[in-house]
C-alpha cells in the first residue's frame, strides 16, 4: 500500500515553521464560512424581512445570493490560484468577506444586503476552494486522505454550533449584530491566514494564458473519466447529506414526534456521528488505503439508505430511524475526505481548478436536492438512496480498473 508523503519542504511563513496541525485547522477555519454564514443567519431571517421591510422570499434570496457566490467564487478563483498563486487570493478573499460582512450589517434594504450577501459568498469562496488546493499542492496519497478528512472533522463542528450561536445572537444585538460578528470572524481568519498560510504553489509550478486557458483546463479536467468519478462520488454523497439536513426538521419532529430539544439532540449527535467518522478515517488511512475506504463505505450507505426506506414505507418508528440515521451519518464520514482526496490526486498539475469543479459540483447539487425533500419522511429516504446508488455508481463506472491501493 502507497503511503502518501508531504511533497515540499515544512511549512514556514517568512521563515517561521507552521505545525501541522496549526495549519491544518486554519484552512479548517477558511473552509467554515459556508455553513456560519448560512447557518447563523437562518434563525434570523424572519427579522431580517420584517425590519427592511420585504416578503419573505426577498428575504430568502439573500440567501440564495450568498450560495451563488459561493458557487461562482470558487469557479473563478480556484482556476485563477493555477496562474497566480494560493495565498494572495486566499488574503484577498478573505478582506473582500470581512467587508462585505459589515456592508451586510448597515444595509439599508433588501437589495444591498443581496448584492453584500453574494459579495460575502463571492470572497468565502477562495479559503474554501483554496484550502483543498493547498493540501493537494503539499502532500500525496493517504496523507492527502488523512488531512482532508482531519479538516472536514474539524469544520464538522460548524454546522451544529453555528444555529444555536445565531439564535440566541439575534435576540441580543439583532440580525445586524449577527453579520457584525461574522465580520469578526472573517477577521480572525484573515489573521490566522497572515501568520499559518504561506504559498504552496510555486512560481514554475504556476500556468498561464487567461481566461482561455481556464476553460480549456476545465474542459480538460471534465475529460479525465477517474476525477469526474470521484467528484461525483463526493457530489452526490453531499447532497445525501442535503437531503437529511433539510428534511430532518420535518420528519424527526412531525413524523417521529421529537420535541425541539429532542430534536437538537439527535441533530448533535448525528453531527457528532460524522465527526467521528471523519476522524477514524483520518487514523485509518495510514493503513487502509483511501480508494478502499471509500469504495466500503459507499456500499455501507447504499445499505444503509435501502434500510431506512424499508423502515420509513413500514411506518417510520422512531428508534429504527434514528439508529440508521446515525450509522449513515458516521459512515458519511468516510466517504467526504476520501473521495475529494482522490479527485484532487488525479488533477494534480491543475488544483485550483480541480478543485473549483469539485466545489461547483457539490453545492450546485446539494442545491438542487433540497428543494425535492419537502417534509415526507419518505421523500427524504428515496432521495438519499438515489444519492447513495448514484455516487455507488459514478464510483463502478467510472474509476473502474483503478487498485484499491491508491
């Protein structure tokens, strides 16, 4: 079994040596803006609409506007990092996020606070497509696998803590405290990226020739039969966990009967449940090989979801449900750093735009599943069973003849 190897010298910023695990939970840090700036802002949403004076899906395009800056940053900036450099654009970013979080804080109405809302989207992008460009700039194979799944344990926090932070933020300073705190946030990670995140793609090492070139290299990328697989493996596994994030509130509280602190609990839990994961697939990795992690884990959840539908059409009760839900959750935690490990490892001489399609395709795709859950317990079950087989078979169909060694 191939155990990956750092590529590079240690990593220093002006000649101070960074640890490994300052490092890494810096970019873990870069990679939190998704789910603190949507997941934060929701439990205020109501107010933001009431107080500027707009309907309720006014208020929800705000939303809408920051996950498609999201979506577009990372197409432009990852490909941007393969001519320019990671680090610059990483700072970069992260001063347009700190900005356009105050602008979000003194908007006036409805419409700047849209235009600030994708801007913040548009700078969050570079630390959270940069972040994977970085880790596969500096090391290979396992180590790769182990890192990435180490970031995503670390980010997995961000999602439970980011609710409860913002709900109980609203009631004290308000929505537009809220982005106020994010700004300071934004400007922690921008101190944080100063002194832990130095360049990790060198000058030689850099391509050119603009905007041409990039869709060139995108349409390069989309050629390679193996990374198109994984990132579909990733893709889909996503919006699987889309799926189960917005039907959740519905089925474990109106189907199930959960109060709303019950419900909190098992949403922690089943969180906790993919951290861990996450973690013992980052110990793991230096014994089992990535591909192989992934490939197991992938046929577990296929399992898993076709039990979950069985139990749900059977009459959904409760313990059934939230023991699958937990495993599925747990076992997630295999397949996310795993597979965006291995889709970076096959575009090694292009990361940044690599990874940038990486992105795009996740949250395009988590997007798109939302919408489909509704509030049925069974319409949650049938579509993350239709993400499960279908990462099952990007993986069969299109990474076939790849050994379990990688």
């Amino acid at each position: 079994m191939t155990v990956g190897t750092e590529r590079a010298a240690p990593r220093t910023t002006r000649g101070r040596a960074v640890p490994d695990g300052v490092w890494i939970s810096v970019l873990a840090l870069l990679t939190a803006v998704a789910p603190l700036a949507t997941d934060m802002y929701l439990p205020v949403l109501p107010t933001v609409a009431a107080e500027l004076g707009a309907s309720a899906s006014a208020a929800q395009l705000t939303l809408t506007a920051f996950l498609v800056g999201l979506a577009v940053g990372q197409l432009v900036i990852g490909p941007l990092s393969d001519g320019w450099g990671r680090r610059r654009l990483v700072l970069a970013g992260t001063v347009l996020l700190c900005v356009a979080c105050l602008a979000s804080a003194v908007a006036p109405s409805v419409a700047v606070l849209v235009v600030a809302r994708f801007l913040q989207g548009f700078g969050g992008a570079a630390g959270l497509v940069l972040s994977r460009a970085m880790i596969s700039d500096r090391t290979t194979g396992a180590r790769t696998a182990q890192l990435f799944s180490l970031m995503m344990a670390i980010n997995g926090i961000a999602p439970v803590v980011a609710p409860v932070i913002g709900s109980s933020l609203g009631g004290v300073v308000g929505w537009r405290g809220v982005f106020v705190v994010l700004a300071g946030l934004a400007l922690l990670m921008l101190v944080s990226a100063l002194l832990a995140v130095h360049e990790t793609l060198p000058a030689p090492a850099r391509t050119s020739g603009g905007v041409r070139r990039t869709f060139s290299d995108v349409g390069a990328l989309l050629r390679r039969r193996r990374y198109v697989g994984y990132v579909l493996a990733f893709a889909t596994s996503f919006s699987m966990m889309f799926a189960y994030i917005s039907g959740s509130p519905f089925v474990l509280q109106q189907t199930l009967g959960l109060s709303t602190t019950q419900y909190a609990l098992a949403f922690g839990t089943n969180a906790a449940g993919l951290v861990l994961g996450n973690i013992t697939s980052s110990r793991l990795a230096v014994r089992v090989a990535p591909r192989r992690q992934l490939v197991t884990a992938v046929r577990g959840l296929v399992v898993l979801c076709a039990a979950l539908l069985v139990v749900v059409l059977l009459g959904a009760a409760r313990w059934p449900v939230l023991v699958l839900l937990f495993a599925t959750l747990t076992t997630l935690g295999f397949v996310m750093g795993n597979s965006a490990a291995l889709a970076t490892g096959e575009v090694r001489d292009r990361a940044g735009t690599g990874s940038a399609l990486l992105g795009a395709t996740q949250f395009g795709l988590g997007a798109l599943v939302s919408p489909l859950v509704g509030s049925s317990a069974t319409a949650m079950a049938v579509t993350m069973l239709t993400a499960a087989t279908l990462s099952a078979v990007s993986l069969a169909a299109l990474t076939r003849g790849v050994t379990a060694t990688r």
